[in-house]
C-alpha cells in the first residue's frame, strides 16, 4: 500500500446523503490505518450550506463547464499508479469511457450504492458495456453481487463501514426506558414509502398502543407527507441519528426497494428492534427474521402495524432479539472492512 495513490471520487462531496456519509465513513478508515487517500468532488461547494465533516478537505475539479469535460481533464491528468475508487453509477461510466479514450492504465474500483435495479434500463445498459473497463465491481449485497457476476469477471462483496460514536452506551438503556416507541429515517422520497410509517404511528397513537413517534428527514415529500401527520411525528432532519436511535424502542422500514441499508444497521449498534418490509435485495442482508429483527411480507401495511403492535405489547420477550441486533452491527466495524479493501487495492 505504500506507492499507492488512492483516490476517492464523488459527484457532490457536498450533498448530504447516504452515499456521501459512507464514503466520509471510508475515507476515515483508510486514514485510520495510515492509507493516503484523497477525496475528489465532480462537482462544487457553491450553495450547499451543510454537508458531511470529512477528515480532509474535498478537492473540487474545476476545469471544465460540465461533469463530462470536468471528468476529461481529470483523467487526463492521471498517473498509471494511481486507483480510482468511483461511488456514482453516472460517472463511473463516464470515467470507464475516458480511460479508454485517453488510454489510461489505472486501477478504476467501481462503488456500487444502488442496488442493482435502481437506475433504469438506458443506465444498466450502458453499465453493462462500459463496466468491462471497470478492473473491480464493489457490491454492497449478496444479490447484487450475483447480478454483476453475470457478466463482470472480478465483483466483491464489500459492505459500508459502521461508524458509531465514541460514546456510545446505548447497551445500558433498557427497551422499556426509550422514550421513543417508533421511529423511522431517512430522505422524504417516494421509495421510502413513509406514508406508511405515518399511517401506522396514526393508528397506534390512536388506539393508546404507543405515545411517541418521530418521522426523521427532508426531501421532496415533506408537504405530501404531513398532510398525513396528525400528530406532530415529522420533525426534520436531525443529524444525531445515534442519540434518537438509542432511545427508541422499534425502527420501522418501510422502502419499496433498498440497498445496503445503513439506518438498519445503526439501528441495531444501539439495540432498537428493526422491523421491516421484506422489500428486494436490502433489509434480508442483514435481518434474520426473529433472530435479530423482523421481516415482514413486502407491502403489508395491516401486518407491519400488527408486528408494531405486538412488539411494543411484548418488549421483555425481545430482549434476546435486541442483543442480537448488537452482535450483528460487530461484524461491520471498520478494522473488519477496510482489510477487505486493502486486498483489492493491492491485487493486480
């Protein structure tokens, strides 16, 4: 690892998203272990007015009006021994297609965030033939992985890094002593289907089964969303994820389709009892149903409100359920994963 030059491409370092706090979360364990890795931004800070608190300073690429010419002067720019760790399925294309061009002989490493499905077909399509330039797919999921192995040589099934908090004591806090009976995380989108979450915390709040309930983020469906909210369950984004999560008892999931989902994960590190959608690829990675949380049939509102009901009716029976979730959360820390990114750095 000593000659190598690492670098670490994002579209916009300076968005706030799942992509960009994994890659904050990378780029300080590669550090943490002394690889020099530098952290590239396509496009610039401009308006943003928060972003991820990287370890180091983003290096913008700014020559060039546009992604495409910006991406042409970095490649060309290249040295042979540099590797390029690439997170964005739109540039990766691009930067597989300059490499090509330009004739550069550097180790491009492709990220994949999204599962497999999420982009559309003109997308896989050109993932598909201009990946072949691509020396490594990096797979979030086990499914993902076997899709990518159809037609792509060398794909690795590499998880995102679970970053938890120095002070974290969420071990100590007992189900019954969360005052946060449901939660649910993440950007507004329709894929989240939160109208879900909300309809559910509505009736159970309602009917007295549960007293506190909080819908974390912002997005494009905020309006929509709390005209569903008839009891103040919205509140913003929130970056203290950690703390909320270590005072709630359930974390609800209600996506029609995931990834690798890391509330799920952060959510088990602090103990919660994750239940959720058995929607594709993302939550069965890493919930074994009634051994460290639950699944539940994709779509089945009345069931995911029942399980809730249930769980909440029965917390001293979950106890074991909770402890497990903890384990599960271990096996993603980062002295386990960045050894797995450090054997494909160093392979031909």
């Amino acid at each position: 690892m000593e000659n190598v030059k690492l670098h670490l491409l994002l579209l916009n370092a300076y968005d706030f998203g799942g992509i960009e706090r994994a890659s904050c979360t990378l780029l300080r364990s590669f550090l943490d272990v002394n690889i020099k890795c530098d952290l590239f931004s396509v496009r610039g800070e401009e308006d943003k007015s928060s972003h991820y608190i990287y370890p180091q300073k983003p290096i913008d690429l700014k020559a060039g009006h546009n992604d495409f010419v910006k991406l042409y002067h970095y490649v060309k720019s290249l040295s042979d021994d540099i590797v390029v760790i690439s997170t964005y399925d739109r540039i990766t294309i691009m930067l597989s297609f300059l490499f090509i061009f330009l004739r550069k002989k550097c180790k491009l490493i492709a990220h994949q965030h999204a599962d497999y499905y999420a982009h559309s077909k003109k997308v896989r399509l050109l993932r598909y033939f201009f990946y072949r330039r691509v020396n490594t797919i990096c797979s979030l999921t086990k499914q993902d992985m076997q899709f990518y192995l159809k037609w792509h040589p060398d794909v690795k099934l590499i998880p995102n890094i679970l970053s938890i908090p120095a002070n974290d004591n969420a071990k100590n806090i007992d189900l019954r002593d969360r005052s946060i009976d449901l939660i649910a995380i993440g950007r507004l989108d329709s894929i989240k289907r939160f109208q879900d979450f909300i309809v559910t915390a509505n009736t159970l709040i309602k009917s007295e089964v549960i007293n506190k309930a909080l819908l974390v983020g912002d997005g494009p469906e905020y309006s929509l969303l709390n005209d569903l909210d008839e009891h103040q369950i919205m509140i913003g984004r929130n970056d203290d994820v950690f703390s909320l999560l270590s005072n709630s008892k359930i974390l609800l999931v209600t996506s029609s389709r995931e990834s690798f989902s890391m509330v799920i994960l952060e959510a088990m590190s602090q103990g919660c009892l994750v239940i959720s959608y058995d929607c594709p690829t993302g939550p069965s990675e890493l919930i074994q149903n009634n051994v460290n949380g639950y699944l539940i049939d994709n779509s089945n509102r009345a069931l995911l409100e029942e399980k809730c009901s249930y769980v909440i009716k029965h917390l001293d029976d979950n106890n074991m359920i909770s402890k497990n979730a903890i384990l599960t959360s271990l096996d993603y820390s980062s002295s386990k994963i960045v050894n797995k990114w450090i054997d494909i750095i160093n392979e031909n």
